[in-house]
C-alpha cells in the first residue's frame, strides 16, 4: 500500500474513533459533572483506608493464590478497565519472581459501561492524576519490598503522573497524603513498564527533578491510533533532561492495544501476538538489568 493510502486511512481511522467518542458525549446529552454524578464520581477526599475498602472488592492477584502482602508489581490498566493484557502481563511479571497486583479502578465507580468508560478514554473523567491515587492506595499495602509499576495507555499515564507527583512532593486529587503520599512511596518502586502511555496535554508529568525515580522502560507503537508516539518521545526526551532514566522503543508496524485480545464493540485495534512477543522480550531484558 502506498504512504498517502496509509496515511489517509490513518486519519479516517482517528477520525472515526474521535468522532466515536464525540458521538458518546452528545448522544448523552449530560456534561462531565453530571457523568461523574451518575458514576458515584462526585468530588470527595478519601483516605487511604477509604480507597483501599473501596477498590479492594475488585483488584486481583496474579498468581491468585498469592497473598496481597506478596505483591512485588503493581498494574494499571487502560481506559477500557482490565482486559486479558493486564493478566498477560502479570504473568510475565510472576514468572520473574514478582507476583502482580492488578487494580481495576473501572468497576468501583461504576465505569464499566461503553458510554462512561469512554468518558475516561476522552479525559473527561477521572484524569491520570487523579487516578493515581488508587495506585497509592495499592503500594500502601505491599510493604517495603522492591516493586514494579506498569501501566498500558491510560493506566501509563496515571503512573507517569503518581512520578510526577512523587518528585514534587505533591498528593494525587481527591486523596489524602501522610505518610503514604507518593514521595514517601517512591523508594520502594524498583522499576517502571509504560506501554504505549498517554502523553498529550493534560499529562503533567513534565515537572519537578526526576534524578531520584526509578528508571523507566517505555513502549510506544508506531501506527497508534490513539496516542501521540511522537508526543511520547518528546516527553521522554525532555523527562531525561530533568534527570529520568528512560529506555524508550518504538515497536514498527504495531498500533495501540497490540497487546490486547479483548476488544470492545465497534473497535478498530488489533491485537498483534508478535508485537507482544517483542514488546515482552524487551520488559524481560529491562528488568534483568534492574
């Protein structure tokens, strides 16, 4: 197929997917707060211990046996909620000695829907920064032992901004800091997997002195269709000038989600097993070295 093809089916691809997302807001007639109303989703100020009760009914172990206590990772999902990558990965994770937390931040607030997790997808409702409190919550309770994070699309951009808040001391909206605030959690993250992040204009990360974080692997795709791999890069660049250590891939012929089986209805990605062949042969060779 010839670049101008590619390129105009590229465009009508993210146009139909923009488009999919416009149609959602307007066929719901409501704007964000009403949406957040709906979801349980009202402006509130937990405690650790209140987020904790509220995510632990719906977060898992990989392996399922392991005890919480036992986790030695930390995953972060999409905007669609947990899907089979999340438990791909935990297994990856577990079979280098790293039993993984998977934390559904979806199903709590009732996003599990089409129409409302969409609403996250589009940034409507809870933000990267927001969401990363309910990592705090899930590294409050692994101890002091080494810990990795990933995080794919969304649930990248949430890790990206619990850093961010970690290397300037800052707590995540809508949580209480103390001793659990992400600076005081930060020495007990070994290691960082971003699979294709969000890194457009609401992610904050670009802040504060990052000397101090735990080097990062991050993964982009080179035909994504729903994040900016080349905003990815330039942030990546400019988080190794504040002092990040960053190894970043770009995966070629790989779109968003190629990690992903399970698809939601009228998408558009496609699942790539080789892609993940490579992209896990790169995080096996990341945390071998750190």
């Amino acid at each position: 197929m010839s670049a101008p093809r590619l390129d105009r089916r590229r465009r009508w691809r993210r146009g139909l997917l923009l488009g999919a997302a416009l149609i959602v807001l307007l066929l719901a007639g409501i704007g964000a707060n009403t949406v957040r109303n709906r979801a349980g989703l009202t402006p509130v100020h937990d405690s650790i211990a209140e987020r904790v009760a509220e995510l632990a009914p719906f977060w898992r172990m990989v392996p399922p046996q392991a005890a919480l206590s036992q986790a030695r990772a930390v995953l972060m999902s999409g905007c669609d909620g947990p899907r089979d990558n999340m438990d791909f990965w935990a297994g990856l994770l577990a079979e280098t000695g790293r039993p993984g937390l998977i934390i559904d931040s979806h199903s709590p607030r009732h996003l599990d829907g089409w129409e409302l997790w969409r609403l996250v997808c589009a940034g409507q409702v809870l933000p990267g920064a927001e969401r990363a409190g309910d990592l705090v919550a899930g590294l409050s309770l692994t101890g002091r032992a080494p810990v990795v994070l990933l995080g794919a699309s969304h649930g990248g951009w949430t890790v990206l901004e619990f850093l961010a808040q970690a290397v300037t001391g800052t707590t995540p909206p809508g949580i209480e800091g103390g001793p659990t605030r992400p600076d005081n959690l930060l020495p007990q993250v070994q290691a960082v997997v971003l699979l294709y992040p969000y890194c457009g204009l609401l992610n904050g990360a670009d802040q504060g002195d990052w000397h101090n974080a735990p080097p990062i692997l991050m993964i982009g795709a080179a035909e994504d269709e729903i994040v900016s791999t080349p905003a990815c890069a330039a942030l990546a660049e400019r988080l190794r000038q504040r002092g990040a250590r960053i190894d970043w891939h770009v995966l070629p012929g790989a779109g968003h989600g190629f990690d992903q089986r399970e698809r939601a209805a009228f998408s558009t990605l496609t699942f790539d097993p080789a892609q993940r062949a490579h992209a896990a042969d790169l995080v096996r060779a990341f945390l071998a070295a750190n």
